[in-house]
C-alpha cells in the first residue's frame, strides 16, 4: 500500500493503509512528541481538542510515543483531568471497534500539570514532567495491543508526506542535536514528522514538542515565553498552535506577532484557522486545480459574484464576554470567510508546498480594494418570540453592556483588484441568531450569451443562471445548478442540481476540523496555518472599516433572533444585482 512516488516521497492512501504500513522500516518513528493544551481547562480544550487528539489516537495518526499534557492554572489531579477529558470523548469513527479499551489507553496518556501563565518556574516544572515521560516513556512503548508500531505517514491518505529521504540524509549530516531545528526545517517539506535517526549518535530519542494556546489572547506572550524560555525540547522542534483572536486590528496585531517572535521563529508558529481544516474548505483547491471544468470558468469572464455565507441559528450565549470586545466582522469575516476568499480566489500556486500556496494566497488579498464603510452593514439580535419560545436578545445577556453596539450580524462586498477578479463582487455574510445554520460558497455564473432557449421559451428560464454551491456545513456537499429539460413530450426547463453530497458518497465519517489542523502542526505541516503577512493583509483590508463603524458609532440594524438578518444586506447584495443564496 505504501507507494513510492518521485523525489523519494511516499503516500499512504487510507487509514487502514496507514495500519499496513507498520512494518516499513522508514516509517518507525522513534522520535517523541509531547503535546501541552494550555488552558486545558477551559471550553476549547474540552470540546475540541482533547476529542480531536483522541480521535487522532484512535485512527492510530498519532506518533507512537506521545504524551498529553493539560496545563492550566485549576487545580486539578492527573486523575480528574482524565475525569474531565473521557466525559468529552466519542467513538466516532466508523466501526466503533474497541472504542472503550482505546480510551482507556489515550487517557492513561493525559496528564497535567497546574501552573500560572507567566511563571516561567511553573513551565519549568512541566518540563520536567514533559522530561520525565519523554525519556522513561513507561506507558507508552507498544499501543494496538501490542501490535506493531504505526506509523504518523499518510493516515489522513495525502501524498507528499514523508520526504524520508530527504530526512535521513540531512540527519546523517547533523552535527549537534542544536541544530535540530533547523534540519528539520530543512528536511521537512512536505509535511513530514522530522524523523532522523540520532539515537545511535546522541544516544537518546529526539523530544519534540508542542505547545497548543487555548487561552484568552492576553495570555498568549506571557505563556509564549515562559513555554519556550522554561519547556522547549532540548533536542527536537518546538511548535505552538496559537488560537484566534489575533489582534483586534492592524496594530494590536502586529504587535501580537512581534512580542511572540521575540520567543519563536515564524515556522515555529501555528496560526489556528479551523476554517481551514474543514473538509470541503481542504477540497476547494482539489475542485479547482485537478478538475479541468471548474478552472477555465473561474474568473470574470463567467462568474457574476460570489457568496461567502456563515450563519449560526444560535446566540453568542456563554461567549459573550469574549464576543462583546470582537464582534462579527473579526469574529468570522476578517479570518474564517476571507480565509475561504483567498483559497477560492488565488492563482495556481507553483505546487502544494505551504509556501507557495500561502504566497497565493498573500497576493489575493493584497489584490483586495479597501473596503467602504458604505459597503458593509452590521446588525444586532433582538430577543423574539418564537413557537411559544422566548429567545433573548444580544444585550440581554448579563455579560454584555446594555448600549453594546457590537454587531453580531453582518454584511460586505469586497472586490479583488486584479486581472481575473476586475468587477465582480465577493459579498461576504455572517451572523449570528439567524434563521438556519451554515456554512456555504455560491458562485453565480454569467447568463449565457444569446441563450436559445431564452429566447424561445423566455418565461420559464431566464432568470436561472448556472450556480455552484459548495456546502462546507452542514450535510457537505457539492451542487451544481444546471437547466434541464422537464422529461415528457413538452419543451419545459427547469433548474436541477447535479449533487454531490458527501453522506450519499462518502460512508466514512468526516474528521473534525481540529483533527486534521493538530495532526498538521505534529507533522509540520503549514499549509493550512496563517503565516505572518497573509495576517498583517487581512487586517490591512478590516481594520479601517472596523475603526471608522467604531469611531462613528454606528448603530447596527436589529434584527429579530431567528431571522434571515437586517434588511440592508438584502439591498446591499441588491445594490450588486445579486440575491442572497
Ligand atoms: P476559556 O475562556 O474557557 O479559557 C481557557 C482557560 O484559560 C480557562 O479555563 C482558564 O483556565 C484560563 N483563563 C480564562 N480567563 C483567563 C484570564 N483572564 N486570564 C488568565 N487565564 C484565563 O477560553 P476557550 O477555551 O473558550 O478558548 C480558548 C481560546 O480559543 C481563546 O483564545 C478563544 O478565543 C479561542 N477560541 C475558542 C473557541 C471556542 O469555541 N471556545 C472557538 C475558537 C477560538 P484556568 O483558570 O484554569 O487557568
Ligand atoms: C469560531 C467563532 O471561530 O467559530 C465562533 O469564534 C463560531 O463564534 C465558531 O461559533 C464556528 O465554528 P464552527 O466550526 O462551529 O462552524
């Protein structure tokens, strides 16, 4: 199963092929990884990350010797921090197969460790903790019951993920253990584990580490550095997941990447876009680049506009704190939905390498016009009472201020100032305490020039122009809506769909985003992380817009819990001759 491609990279195309991989000698990952969720006491780590990892577990994706570790300031036991973890874990792969005796097992691998943020003394206690495990490795020398060893290459079934030639050589010419770093930058490129084999030399396994913030953001420098000034590896990479929000504007994050980079080297920071992670997100440059229909159309020429719709039938219940200071726009435009832009929008990237794509990505948004204060509209939810139920408006939660004017609800149209985009409208949306939930990418086409049909049969189609819809959540799928002939004697069209929806065509369950973003950060991989400047440019198109709604005080439009939004989106997609999918 294990596939020898050009340039010495091997690709695994299936889990179960990732299991049969076992005994290939390359493949026998002898370093460690030592992963710290900080914050693990908080509702991220809860919810999402110690699921995902257990998730990575069970599909056998983790390394073989792995420790978790729960850093927080709580008090907590190893035992009540397994307590903890187990109530938030599901067996949600496929089979179900062992579910319980694998959670048995990955919670025997959890520990935790009580400290402040900025004690770099507490960090210092960790790294003894992380030490002690990373050289006795009791509990974890054999897993799969004693099974062979698995493999971290190519669980997820992508290519290009272990330049294993490449990563022995340069081990080969390593001189001191210092310098693994900077090998493993070197050797690792296509997201591999850095593997080398230095036991024989330095006479130890190679520690690697990473460091997962799930913490408030003013927390993140002070735990940046106690992190790696008190508990980086001492021989292997150090790597720190660090959660949004980064920044508030521009400025503030500028100044957040300056203070990290103080500690840490632009590759040694993950910048956590979930968004990015997701299924259908991932797929977008698969649609594009290896399906020779969709690439050719995508441009002015045939596309009308383009929809990038988030939308929550929930409240910010139980975030408000945090969202009060944030809103919206930051929340999820500035990050998840221009995210989703750049990937739609980008060149071919001159190959699959997390540079290239990123530098694609980079001159997007960089491309972008400014955004005008006249083309956006904020809203707020109001409480409403539906079917007998009485949900609360924005400012009734106790935690946010009564004349809060934080838009929970909004609306933009961006445009790309380049050669393929010239013209055509990007209208972005996001709310929060909408009508449905979801996730979705339309593309209208252009109506087609000197169309038959419209012409002798206007009535029935000459508004359906062709649309693509890719549903990142929920129920994924892929549809295309294309005019068809009603079947039977007459002449009648109308429009269909030909739909691709994952649950039909896919039996196996979609990872969660988490999963495939943590596996990424242990492989290396950075593909799917924000990198510096494609940051500094999403803020440079948000920031002055945000400032000027701030400064003006402007009061967004109520809209009742439950609904499709204020009124003005609809005028301002009208404005653009475009309808809200
Ligand atoms: P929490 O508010 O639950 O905080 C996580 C932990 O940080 C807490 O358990 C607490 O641990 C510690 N903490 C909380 N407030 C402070 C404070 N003021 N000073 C120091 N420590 C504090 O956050 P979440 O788990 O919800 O989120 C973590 C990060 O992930 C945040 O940056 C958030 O914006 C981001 N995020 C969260 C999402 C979610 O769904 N929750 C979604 C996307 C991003 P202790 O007191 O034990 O030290
Ligand atoms: C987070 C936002 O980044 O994404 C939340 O802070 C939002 O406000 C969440 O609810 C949505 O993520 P998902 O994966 O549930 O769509």
């Amino acid at each position: 199963p294990l596939k020898k491609l050009k340039d010495g990279l091997l690709s695994v195309t299936s889990p179960e092929e990732c299991k049969d991989a076992a005994g290939f000698d390359i493949n026998k990952d002898k370093s460690s990884v030592s992963i710290t969720v900080v914050g693990a006491s908080g509702d991220l780590a809860k919810k999402k990350i110690f699921p995902a990892l257990f998730a990575l577990y069970y599909e056998d994706c983790l390394p073989e010797h792995f420790t978790i570790f729960g850093y927080a300031r709580s008090k907590m036991t190893d035992a009540e921090l397994r307590n903890m973890v187990s109530r938030t874990l599901t067996c949600r792969i496929d089979k179900r197969e062992n579910c319980g005796e694998k959670m048995e097992h990955f919670l025997k691998r959890c520990f935790y460790h009580s400290g402040q943020y900025d004690s770099q003394n507490n960090f210092a206690e960790l790294d003894n903790k992380l030490k002690e495990h990373e050289v006795l490795k009791s509990g974890c020398s054999r897993r799969n019951g004693g099974g062979d060893s698995v493999s971290v290459a190519g669980c997820k079934g992508r290519s290009a993920t272990v330049t294993a030639v490449t990563a022995v050589t340069a081990a080969a010419t390593a001189d001191t253990p210092v310098n693994l770093n900077h090998i493993a930058k070197a050797a690792v490129t296509g997201g591999a584990i850095f593997r080398p084999s230095l036991k024989s030399r330095w006479g130890g396994r190679v520690s690697n580490r990473l460091f997962y913030l799930s913490v408030p953001p003013n927390v993140f420098t002070d735990a940046v550095r106690c992190a790696s000034l008190s508990a980086s590896s001492a021989n292997g990479w150090t790597r720190v997941i660090v959660e949004k929000p980064f920044g508030r504007d521009f400025e503030s994050s500028s100044a957040l990447t300056k203070s990290l980079k103080q500690y840490l080297e632009e590759d040694q920071i993950f910048r956590i876009d979930h968004y990015l992670g997701k299924e259908l997100v991932e797929n977008l440059s698969v649609l594009r680049f290896s399906n020779l229909i969709f690439e050719p159309l995508w441009s002015r020429q045939y596309i009308r506009s383009v929809q990038l719709i988030f939308s929550e039938d929930f409240g910010t219940e139980g975030r408000a704190g945090y969202f009060d200071n944030y809103g919206i726009i930051r929340d999820i435009m500035q990050n998840h939905l221009l995210q989703i832009l750049a990937l739609f929008a980008m060149e071919t990237p001159v190959s699959l390498d997390a540079e290239d794509i990123r530098n694609e990505k980079v001159k997007v948004l960089r491309s972008m016009r400014p955004l005008e204060l006249e083309d956006v509209v904020i809203g707020q939810y109001k409480s409403h009472t539906l079917g007998g139920v009485t949900y609360p408006g924005y400012t009734d939660d106790k935690t946010v201020p009564k004349d809060s004017l934080t838009p929970t609800f909004a609306a933009a149209t961006l445009f790309i100032d380049n050669a393929r985009w010239d013209g055509v409208p990007f209208l972005m949306k996001a709310g929060k305490a909408l009508h449905d939930q979801r996730a979705e990418i339309r593309v209208q086409f252009r109506h087609v020039p000197g169309n038959l049909y419209n012409r002798n049969f206007a009535a029935d189609i000459d508004q359906a122009t062709n649309e693509l819809v890719i549903r990142v959540q929920p129920d994924e799928a892929i549809y295309l809506k294309v005019n068809n002939k009603v079947p039977g004697l007459g002449m009648r069209l109308e429009s269909s769909n030909l739909n691709l929806l994952y649950a039909a065509r896919y039996s196996k369950e979609i990872p969660d985003a988490y999963e495939r973003l943590l596996l990424d950060a242990i492989e290396g991989e950075r593909r799917l992380f924000i990198r510096s400047d494609e940051l500094d440019a999403a803020w440079a198109l948000f920031t002055p817009v945000l400032k000027m709604l701030e400064e003006k005080k402007t009061i967004p439009e109520c809209y009742p819990y439950g609904s499709r939004g204020p009124v003005g989106a609809h005028y301002l997609a009208a404005r653009y001759n475009v309808r809200w999918g």
